[in-house]
C-alpha cells in the first residue's frame, strides 16, 4: 500500500498553537514552526489540504511587484522557493523560464517602467525590452500595429517562472508531518471561543479545541472565519476562473502576462497551457466556471497570439480569491482579540508568497514578535492611512 503523506491523528483537548486552513499558507506556517522547534501544532483543514486556492491556482512565481515593502517580500519567497526542492526533499519542478508583462498603453508602460527602477533599486532583476526584444523571446508572439492594444513594451522578469502547485502543498504538509505537526483533515471550524478580549479555543465539528494561539489562514474563506472570532477586515471575497488546454510540442518558453488585456498564459511540462484571465466582477463564493469567462479569455488571447485560433480547451476552474483594498496581504495580531492572528488577503496573487508568508508567520507565533519583514502588512495600515498600493502590479484585474 502506498505511504501516506502525512498521518491521522485523533483530534486532543488543547495545542499550543491552531493554524485554521490547509493550503500552501498554513502548512508553510506549519513546517517552519516545526523547524522553529515549536511543538503542540495542528492544522486543522474542512476539506482537504490543497482544497483552496492553493490546489487552483496557475502557479506562476515572481517578485517584481511595485512597492518596496511588495518588492522585498515577494523576493524573500523567491529566494526561498530556489532552494525548496532540496529542503522539502521533492520535486516541485519549479521553473524560472522568465516573466513578461506587457504594455500596451502610455499609462501602462510609465507604470512597468516605475516598476523596473523600483526593483532595479532593490536587486532585483526585471527590466523593459521593447517590441522587437521581445518577439526575439516570443517569436509567435503579435507585435504589429493593426490590432487593438499594440504591444509597446515589456518589463521581463527573467527569475520568475512556475511551479508545480499540489506538488508545494504535499511537500510543506509532509514536512509538517515530520516535524510533529497534526494534520487534521475534515475538520471544520464552525466557532472561535473568545472570553474577555482574549481567544480561548475553536469549536469544529470534530469537537472544541482549546489553544491560546489562533491563527486564521483560509484566503477567499478569511472574512467567514474572523467573523466568528468577531472580527471584521476588509476582505472581499471574488471567484478567479483558469482553464487548461490539450497538450500541444513546446513552443512557449516564457510566462506572459497582459494588465490591459486581462490575460495571462504559460505551458506545463506536459505540454498543456495554463491560462487565466481577471478576477468575476461581482464578489460571490461560488466556485463555477462560466461561459463569459471562456469567450473574453479567448478572444483575448487570440489578439496576442493568432495562432492559438484552433486550440482546445480540456478544462475549466475557478477558486476564491480574499482581495484587500491595496491588493497586499494582512498577516498580523489582531490587537482587539489576545491570541488571535490573521493570515490573509492573498487575491490573486499569494501562492506565489507561500514560503516568506509561512516563514514570517511562524517567526511571528513563536516569538510573540513581529518580523521587520511583515510589519508593514498589518491590518492597522488601513486605519492609519499608510497602504501597500500593489494593484496594478499584483494582478491582471481591472
Ligand atoms: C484560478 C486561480 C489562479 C491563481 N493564480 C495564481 C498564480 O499564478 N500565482 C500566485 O501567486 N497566486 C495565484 N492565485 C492565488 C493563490 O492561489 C492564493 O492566494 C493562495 O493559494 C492562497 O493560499 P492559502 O493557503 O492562503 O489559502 P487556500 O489554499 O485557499 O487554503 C485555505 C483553506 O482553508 C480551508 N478552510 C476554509 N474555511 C475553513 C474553516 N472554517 N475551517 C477549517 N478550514 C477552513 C479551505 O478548505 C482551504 O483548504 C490564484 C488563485 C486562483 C483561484
């Protein structure tokens, strides 16, 4: 019989810490607690792990984002993507095939070229080609000027890349697993027990829990749980559709992303491209692929690349997305509730934040400390009116 990935445990009385939420976010947290030498963790998951965004999403990495608190984020979890296969001891066949958003107007181009310097400053490689540049890369690649949006630039991003997604999750649960954290499975939280100001425990379907230490990390699911623990943040909750197609000879090398055209693509090992398109308009938890979807991704893509005109779609998904109002994350203590923290606000765009997210997580419960690296990602930033404006560099939303 085949080894499990991680065991199954019956659920105790009391842990020290509760991770609610079973995607890449809190198994990374997990794992790195478990390295922290922090025992008495588990993780307690309604579905499955990998059930959330993190078993949906299109697995694209990258860290040039705009601002400097984004920038430097998102290359700590670079950095730590590099070396993770080694670390975890499993292929996750991360590949740094390099990153391409384009530009296909004057507002759009400014904002690339602010990004360029942005990461040039920090060290970060990512820097503008132009259009003949860029068909050099992309020879199927569209460049003319008789179509609706002409390409007139690039930023190229050459460590982005992808990964394989499922492949983060397993590897980070079976870490977890090896460093004593329980994985509880079908375990739902249904209430979070506050006394006095102060978190007492969670109430799930398997029975109550208690636990000085709380943390929510369950994305498109965030405003949902942090109202049980009567806590409200400016989640809101949108569907983000994807689609695949039949596997077609290797012919696109580069992940390509396009803001004004909503769109993005890259192809798998297997051959398949993995394709989205911006966030359903309206916010909604329904996790159903839509037509509408379907004909404005296509007709999209075709603008950049014609050939694709006889392509076939194989499949089609949507999962949750927690949008925040300056599109970065909140990972914080929540000051109104002791013991309670939040992990949130990934949008579109957080699995590519799974190691740094994880890693300064953990820092964050084992240490009752706030790392350097996060403080600008708390939920107090939008009180005091100093936000991580990352829209147009976070996703390909309108
Ligand atoms: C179609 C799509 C494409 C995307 N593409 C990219 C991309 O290319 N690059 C990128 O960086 N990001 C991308 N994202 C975003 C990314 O997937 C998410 O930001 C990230 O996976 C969030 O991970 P997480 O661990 O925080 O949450 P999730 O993976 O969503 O996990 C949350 C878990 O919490 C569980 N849960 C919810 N409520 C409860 C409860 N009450 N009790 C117990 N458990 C509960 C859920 O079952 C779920 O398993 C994409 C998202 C989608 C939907």
């Amino acid at each position: 019989m085949a080894k499990q990935m991680w065991r199954t445990y019956d659920l105790k009385k009391t842990y020290d810490i509760v991770i609610i939420g079973g995607g890449a976010h809190g198994l990374a947290t997990a794992y790195y607690l478990s390295k922290m030498g922090v025992k008495n963790v588990a993780v307690l998951e309604a579905r499955y792990p990998g059930y959330g965004g993190s078993g949906r999403n299109t697995a694209i990495l990258r860290s040039n984002y705009r601002t400097e608190e984004g920038i430097k984020f998102y290359d700590q979890s670079l950095g730590l993507y590099e070396n993770l296969s080694g670390e975890l001891d499993y292929n996750l066949m991360f590949s740094q095939q390099g990153h391409f958003t384009l530009g296909h107007t004057e507002s759009g181009i400014s904002g690339l070229v602010t990004r360029a310097e942005n990461n040039k400053a920090l060290g970060v490689n990512s820097y503008m080609l132009t259009p003949p540049e860029i068909k050099k890369k992309l020879p199927e690649i569209d460049i003319s000027s008789h179509v609706r949006y002409p390409i007139l630039g690039a930023l190229y991003h050459p460590p982005g890349g992808i990964i394989r997604h499922d492949a983060v999750v397993w590897a980070y649960g079976r870490g977890a697993d090896k460093g004593g954290v329980e994985i509880h499975n079908l375990t739902e939280v249904q209430d979070i027990l506050v006394e006095k100001g102060k978190i007492q425990g969670v109430k799930t379907n398997r029975g109550t829990i208690h636990a000085k230490k709380v943390i929510s990390v369950v994305a498109g699911w965030s405003s949902e749980v942090c109202r049980l623990a009567g806590v409200k943040l400016p989640f809101v909750t949108h569907p983000l559709q994807a689609l695949v197609t039949e596997s077609y000879k290797p012919w696109l090398h580069h992940v390509v992303v396009s803001g004004t055209l909503h769109i993005y693509l890259s192809q798998t090992d297997r051959g398949e491209l993995v394709c989205g398109d911006g966030i359903d308009q309206y916010p909604h938890y329904g996790m159903r692929s839509t037509l509408g979807f379907m004909e404005a991704f296509s007709s999209h893509v075709l603008e950049l690349f014609p050939i694709l005109h006889n392509i076939k779609v194989q499949r089609q998904w949507a999962g949750l997305c927690d949008m925040t109002p300056d599109y970065s994350p909140i990972i914080s203590p929540i000051d109104e509730v002791e013991g309670f923290y939040v992990n949130g606000g990934w949008g579109t765009y957080g699995f590519k934040a799974s190691p740094a997210s994880g890693f300064n997580t953990a820092k964050m419960l084992a240490e009752d400390k706030v790392p350097e690296m996060i403080k600008p990602f708390s939920y107090n930033r939008f009180r005091e009116n100093r936000l991580v404006g990352e829209k147009a560099a976070a996703s390909v939303s309108s």
